[in-house]
C-alpha cells in the first residue's frame, strides 16, 4: 500500500522494524509501520510466515501400499 506521502523513517528508528522489514512514515500517523520481506509478517516484521501444509505435500503421494 505505497502512497506518495510515505517516507523512510529516520535514525530514530532505525531498529524498528526487525528481520530485514524498511521503516515508513506517513506525516498524518503518530507512529511508523514496516513494510516485511518476503515470510515474515507483523507489525514489526516479527512473525515468520512458515510454508502451509498444502505446498509442502503438493505433488507428493500420500497413500502407501
């Protein structure tokens, strides 16, 4: 969700965002947000998306003979 009045945090929050996440600003909202990397998620990046049970079995067999 880019908008053009979003901008880089400063240093003063240079570790709020955590596991690679960039730090944002929007003028109009007291606090920053991150923006994750690909498998993590949170508010502060701090949830790592672990691969659903589906894509893990996909083009696997699961009977046995």
């Amino acid at each position: 969700m880019r908008t053009d009045h979003e901008e880089l945090c400063g240093t003063s929050y240079g570790s709020f965002c955590l596991n690679g996440g960039i730090c944002y600003m929007i003028p109009t909202v007291p606090s920053p947000f991150c923006r994750c990397i690909e498998n993590y998620t949170g508010a502060r990046c701090e949830e790592v998306l672990l691969p659903s049970i589906k894509s893990q079995t996909k083009g696997k067999s699961t009977s046995e003979c």
